[in-house]
C-alpha cells in the first residue's frame, strides 16, 4: 500500500498512508475510534475507491486513485465484517454454502467443505439455525467460517477483538505477533509485538502498555 | 452529508440507476404532467384564476376547511394511538391492527353511508351532528386516522432500542411514551395531511352528507356536463392551492423517513410493560375506536330488519358475484404493477442518499395530490396516443396501471424500509466472494423484501378496490366494480338494498384482513423465533 488518502467529505480518514503486509504473517492494526481502521480493510478489499494512492496484492496492482483495478471477489481475500454481515433468511450451512459460489467445486465437493469448517468451528449442530436464531457467539463463528471457507490468501477481520476474545493488542499476541499502530491517518508505528512493547511511541499502544503486563512472545 | 461525497454518490450511481429511476417515476407523475399542461394549453393561467370565484371559490373553501379539520382530528386521535400501539404489546393487539386496516380499504362514502343512516337514532335537534360539515368531517376522520395510526406506530417502531430504555429509565412508562410521541410526530403528521387530502377530493362524502366541495365540482363538470378539460382545470386549480402545504410536507416528512424511517438495523426494545398506566391508555384508544366505528357501523346494519333483511344481503352478494371479476382483476392488475415497479425503485435506490431522498420526495408528492388529476391525466394521454396503445391505455387494463403508477410508491415505501434494515454489510460480503448478482436477488434480497412485497400487494389492491372517484373517470362503458356499483345505486336503491351491499362490502373486507392476518402469523412462526 502506498500513499493511501481517503476523505468523506472534509472528513480526511487516510493520508499518505504506506505499509505491507508479509505473507503467512499475521498484522494486528490497531488504533483509537475513528482513526480509519475499517475504512482501511475496505480499501483493501475494494470496497471503497481510493481518494490517492495503490494497493498491490502480490505485486499486482488492484487499486489506484479513483479506480477499482480488481473486483473485489478477484482478490483472494474473505472478511469478517464488524456486524458479520450474515444473510439473515438463510441457515449457518446455506451462508457458508452462497460464501463458496464463485469457488470451482461440485456441489458435492461444496458440501463437504462447508461440513467439514462448521464442524471447525464447533458449528455442526446448529447447521440448519438461522442467524436470529444463534447467540452472537454462534453467529460470530457462523461468520468466520464463512469467510475461512473460500480459503483465502488474506483474510481480514474487522474488530477481530470482539470475533476472538481478546481486547488489549498486548493480549492478542495469540493471533497477531506484528503491530501497526493508526493515528491521524497514517502508520505512527510498526514491527513485532515485543520490539513496540519495550519502547511505544503512539499515544495507543503507551496507554495501553500502562494497562498491561509485558506480553510473553 | 458533504457535497462531494454525495457527487460522488451520485456519479456510482449514474450508470444504469439515475436512468432506470428517471422512467420509473416519470410514468408515476407523468398523467398528472399531462392534465396541468393540458389545462394549461386550454385555459391561459388567468382565465383559470378566473374561476375562483362564486359557487367554485365557495365550494374551495368548504374543502380546505374539511380538509384542516380531517388533519387535525385524524392526528388528534391517530398520533397518540399509533405511538402506543408501536410501544406496548398486550393481547388482542395484531387483532386491533387488523380490524383498524378495514376503514383504510374501505370506501368513505360507505362510512357517510353508515353514519347518514345512524341519524334515526338520534332525537330531532342533534341530527345535525351528522349532517353537513360534521358528517362529512367524522366521515373523513374514521377513514384518515387508522392510516395515522400505522405511520405513528412505524415510526415509533424506528426509534432505537438504547433510546426507549433511557427514556423509560428517566421517566417510567409515561417518560417511554412522551419521548417516542415527539419521535413519531412527523410520520402521523405526513399521514393525516395525506389523509385529508384525499378527504378533501373524495366526492363519496360530500355527496351523502350534503356537503358541497370542490370534488363534487370535478365530478359534476366529469359525468353530468361530459368536460373532461373543465374537470381537469378544476382539478389543477385545487392543486395549485394545495400544492405550498403538500410541497412542503412531503418534503418534511422525506427528510425525515430518509433519516430515520429508512435508519439502519436495530436492536428490539423490551415492549411488555406492567401496571395500570399502560391498561387504561390502551383500553382508552380501543374505547374511542370503537366509538367512532360504531355509530357508521349500527348504521349500516340499521335498515336490516325484517323479512326483507336476508332478501337485501343476497342481493348484496349477488352484485358481489357479478363484479368480483372486474374488481380483482382491476385490483390485481394495481397491485402487480405498483409492487414490480416498488422493488425497482427499491432496489435501484438501494443506500444512495440523493436517490432515497428524490424517490421519498417524488412518493409523497404523487400520493399526495388529488387522484383526480392523476386519473384525469392518464384519461387525457389515452385520447391523444395512437391506437397501439389502446391495450394498457384504455378499456380495463387501464384502470389496473392507472392505479399501479398512481400507488406505486407505496410498494417502493415499504420496500426502501424493508431494503434499509438488512445491514449494508450483508450485501458487502456477497460483492467480496462474488455471488452471482441473480442468485443474490433470489437467495437473499427477494426473501428479504417478501413481507414488504406481500403487503404492498394487498395494500394497494385494497385501496384500488375502495377509491371510487378515479374509478368513475377511467372506467369503460358497462363495466363496473363492487364500490362503484354501490355508488351508482347510492340515489335511487332502497335503504335496505344499500345497507345490504354496503354490510357484505365491510364484512368481505374483514374476512380479507383476517385471512392475510392469520396467513402472516403462520410465515411469523414457521420462520421461527429470534433469540
């Protein structure tokens, strides 16, 4: 990502925002409300056009300014949105299932997927339950595996906190080991959890170091 | 929202829905275009000005004052009523709303009718109260409130869970109810001006009760001096006194839905209260209900007595036999082209700030003008087109997409709601694993509006059935409805053969909104509790 800007009006989420992400690596991004982490992901995933700047997944370019280069279903990446964004009409097993629609499978083939990551999930017994039927636990996990399920190369969770327990970034070494820290619209800091643990310089992680006993990693 | 980004909206946006939306409601506003050009070509707008005066300018003015006093006591009762029936389960209540829909589908002169009939029953000296003005005015009343009722009671569905809780934390039930009254204010106001705008050009009424308004006068310059153009002209000019007050409501009340009615997806309050409060205000709505129900109810089935009674109801199913064919047939042809073109609408708005607020705009704008002028319009447009057209322009298709174009912005209403709630990420999620744009609509959008979709059907199937005032105008030589066979016989059947027809017309109505009440509850229950 390179020069990333993103503006709602006169509200200027991102500004000359540059970062990677490394494959087979898991980023943490975090940051204080409003600080334009949701806007990012979306920008990532295509959801949103970007204001400057390119997004390049492997090296191929999938945004620039004012453009979408690659569909959003083109890019090899599944999310989790903040509200989970479950198909409310449809069974767990039926969400998974429309979830894998541009995958080349049997239907078959399909089917065992979608068993098999329920099953994951611990979601096998509520297979045939609609989402309002579901505690929001169930749900969340409902809506992980959805987006497991088309196996993809990047998977982005929107407020990962409330889908996998954790709160304090300095607690969620068990899903993230590197950091980037987002205030006023840009990367203020980034690299593995313990280098930005031993010497924060983002309002973020020093408050929340202030909370907290140093992470084991 | 901030000029660019509503430019930048509206550019997304450009491609295929602006022109797509465009169609749609220039067919919907189109008639009424035609019937002011026309007039205008007619009649310069100073000769036009020149009939406001006499029997026109009185006739004007007996109509704008039954039309404030309709909006002022339709809101007096349905604002509050609405919002109570929005805040507290009880008992009996889908049995309440459902019984409150029969006066929405049936026709007004049918409750002037009832209450003209009732006047017996009072002595000599207080006949009055339903004569005249105040006849015309309680008529207008039952018809409007229930309709203010439903949107109160929307837009008390609407406020936020968190809201109420506060609220009712603050100030216990009587703090619940005053905080969502002012919240469902400019629902209830949007509908009794809607209400007593079609108070005011509905011809039923004034006929009955002996009120002379300006919608007898289309009427007359229609059927008995055979001048469409006079109609039209009179039409257009009660447009153009309605039009700041109807202009500037509709534009209130889309702000409003936009912001609010058409909110996000929210959790549901906790609606059961306990104690004495919450009884009697319920108990007191369903007494002046059914207080107001009643006199045109007792009415009706007054001159059924004796003999004759069963002879009078056979009679009325009868007439019901011969003219159910046309009346669904017109009904269902309404209601299959505003609902199509409804989800359209819908769905082309989609989240689109501008285009929610044009369609809502555009909406309460054609729902509120006189349907005389719409229906005068499409009259109008029938004559000049050629003949190719003659299939859906004229003869009893035409009835059906007169009335669909008129009403289809209610479908687009419900559906704009129905759309709303489902979380912008549901549709976001199927963009990212790319799901096929129709298996999206099938699988998921379709089964999302079908309760939006069913409603508007049976909505607008029931209000097509009920007008009579642009039945009259668009119906071919020799056909006729169930409601304008009625009319046709108000003047010259007996009593008993009127009440006969006008008793199997309110009965019909209740088994058809009992039927779709039960078959609602049933799709409740089969999909199944939330947690």
């Amino acid at each position: 990502m390179e020069n990333l800007s993103k503006a709602y009006g006169r509200n200027r989420v991102l500004s000359g925002l540059s970062m990677s992400v490394q494959a087979q690596r898991n980023l943490l991004l975090t940051g204080p409300s409003g600080c334009g982490k949701s806007t990012l992901l979306r920008l990532i995933a295509g959801l949103e056009t970007l204001d400057e700047g390119t997004i390049r997944i492997e090296g191929s370019l999938v945004s620039e300014r004012g453009r979408i280069v690659r569909a959003p279903h083109k890019r090899g990446l599944a999310m989790v949105f903040q509200d989970l964004g479950l198909w409310p009409n449809l069974t767990a097993f039926q969400n998974v299932m429309l979830g894998l629609a541009r995958v080349r499978l049997s239907r078959r083939e399909k089917s065992e997927r979608v068993r098999a990551i329920l099953k994951a999930c611990d979601m096998t017994s509520k297979a045939d339950a609609r989402p309002p039927q579901l505690s929001v636990g169930e749900q969340q996990r409902v809506a992980l595996a959805r987006a497991m399920a088309v196996r993809p190369k990047l998977l982005l969770l929107d407020e990962p906190s409330l889908v996998l327990v954790s709160h304090n970034p300095f607690d969620a070494n068990s899903i993230s080991a590197d950091v980037a820290v987002l205030e006023a619209g840009t990367i203020r800091e980034s690299g593995s959890l313990e280098q930005l643990h031993n010497r924060p310089r983002s309002q973020t992680l020093q408050a929340w170091k202030n909370e907290t006993q140093p992470p084991h990693v | 929202m901030r000029l660019a980004s509503l430019s930048a909206k509206v550019r997304q946006a450009i491609d295929w829905r602006l022109p797509v939306t465009a169609a749609i409601l220039s067919a919907a506003f189109l008639p009424i275009l035609w019937s002011v050009i026309s007039s205008l070509k007619a009649e310069s707008l100073p000769e036009m000005l020149g009939m406001l005066h006499g029997p026109f300018l009185g006739a004007l003015r007996r109509s704008l004052i039954l039309m404030t006093a309709v909006v002022a006591g339709s809101l007096a009762v349905g604002w509050p009523g609405g919002t109570l029936l929005g805040l507290v389960e009880f008992p009996g209540r889908r049995v309440l709303l459902a019984s409150l829909a029969v006066p929405l589908f049936t026709p007004s002169f049918l409750w002037a009718i009832g209450l003209s009939s009732f006047r017996p029953f009072l002595a000599y000296r207080h006949q009055w109260w339903l004569d005249g003005f105040p006849g015309a005015f309680l008529t207008g009343v039952v018809q409007t409130f229930p309709l203010v009722v439903f949107a109160a009671l929307l837009g008390a569905r609407t406020l936020p869970a968190s809201l109420l809780e506060a609220a009712q934390l603050a100030g216990g039930f009587w703090g619940f109810f005053k905080a969502s009254s002012r919240f469902s204010l400019p629902a209830g106001l949007g509908a009794s001006v809607l209400g007593g705008v079609l108070a005011l050009a509905d011809p039923g009424p004034a006929q009955i009760m002996g009120y002379h308004g300006i919608a007898s006068e289309i009427l007359i310059a229609f059927s008995a001096r055979y001048d469409a153009g006079l109609a039209a002209r009179k039409a257009l000019l009660m447009t153009m006194v309605l039009l700041p007050v109807v202009l500037a409501v509709s534009w209130k009340v889309s702000l409003w839905s936009e912001a609010r009615l058409l909110g996000r997806e929210m959790r549901k309050a906790n609606r059961r209260f306990e104690g004495i409060l919450p009884a009697v205000t319920v108990l007191g709505f369903v007494f002046i209900y059914v207080a107001l129900l009643s006199p045109a109810l007792v009415g009706l089935t007054r001159p059924l007595k004796g003999a004759q009674t069963a002879d009078a109801l056979q009679y009325g199913l009868t007439v019901l036999k011969q003219s159910a064919g046309t009346t669904l047939r017109y009904g269902f042809t309404a209601a299959v082209v505003a609902t199509v073109l409804g989800i359209v609408l819908s769905l082309t708005c989609g989240r689109c700030h501008p285009f929610r607020l044009t369609v809502l705009l555009f909406s309460f704008l054609v729902l509120s003008l006189p349907p005389s002028l719409h229906a005068l319009g499409f009259a109008g447009m029938a004559a000049q087109l050629p003949k190719s057209f003659d299939w859906f322009m004229r003869g009893g298709n035409a009835v059906g997409i007169a009335f669909g174009l008129r009403l289809s912005p209610i479908p687009a209403l419900f559906c704009l709601r129905a759309w709303s709630v489902m979380p912008e990420s549901c549709h976001q999620v199927a963009v990212l694993h790319g799901v096929p744009a129709f298996q999206y609509l099938w699988r998921v959008a379709l089964p999302q509006l079908a309760p939006a979709m069913a409603g508007s059907l049976l909505l607008v199937a029931l209000v097509s059935i009920a007008d009579v005032s642009s039945t009259l105008l668009l119906l071919p030589p020799g056909a006729g409805t169930f409601t304008s066979r009625i009319f046709g016989v108000i003047d010259n059947a007996s009593e008993r053969i009127l009440s006969g027809l006008c008793v199997v017309y309110v009965l019909s109505g209740f088994i058809l909104v009992g039927f779709f009440a039960i078959v609602e509850a049933l799709w409740r229950r089969r999909l199944g509790g939330s947690r």
